[in-house]
C-alpha cells in the first residue's frame, strides 16, 4: 500500500500493483481512527448490548 495525494492534498491508500490487496492495511487505518477519535459520552459496548435501539 502506498499514500497517493488527491487534488486537495489529501493522502488515500492505494496499491502499488493491481494484485496487491490493501484490506487489511485500510481495516487497520480505520481502526486506529476510531481509537483516538474523541468520547462523545455516548456510553460503552454493554450500554449498546443492553439497549441496541438507537432513536
């Protein structure tokens, strides 16, 4: 995987060769988001768990 900027400057993943998978690589960059993202003091996965009805 490599970063390819976009027309604003932004950085995208992409791959290098057409056969190469870059899944894995976009799941981890992902998840790494949502760790810093910040608490919005929405509760926890028990809270969603006990009551998965979002309104």
């Amino acid at each position: 995987m490599v970063g390819r900027p976009d027309r604003c400057g932004n950085l995208y993943p992409t791959k290098q060769r057409p056969e190469q998978k870059i899944d894995a690589a976009v799941a981890l960059m992902v998840a790494v988001g949502r760790a810093m993202a910040e608490d919005a003091g929405e509760g926890d996965l028990v809270d969603f768990l006990h009551n998965p009805v979002i309104a």
